[in-house]
C-alpha cells in the first residue's frame, strides 16, 4: 500500500521543515504492478472511500 498527497497540502522534502499532514489517497499494488484498490478521502471527511478492482 503507498499513500500518496493531499492535493491541496504539498508535501515537505526537507528535514528542517514540520511533517506534511496525512495523505488523502491510498493505493493497492500487486506484484505484477496492477492497481488493485485505491481509497480516498473526500472533502474532509474522516472515512475513506473505497474502489476496489478485480483482474
């Protein structure tokens, strides 16, 4: 699982800054580098939404 960005807070790259607040995304890879799942919040909300993809 990778979880990447909120679109609207970048994340920091530095040491010397504060940590980025959480992700908003999250997405599940298979081995052979297949989207399997990918979860969302949206808005604020505090539950994640959920897509999941079959082979």
């Amino acid at each position: 699982m990778f979880a990447g960005p909120s679109a609207t807070t970048p994340r920091r790259t530095t040491r010397e800054t504060a940590p980025a607040a959480p992700g908003h995304t999250r997405y599940w890879i298979d081995t052979d580098a297949r989207l399997r799942r990918f979860s969302a919040r949206l808005s604020g909300a505090t539950d994640w939404l959920v897509a999941t993809f079959s082979a």
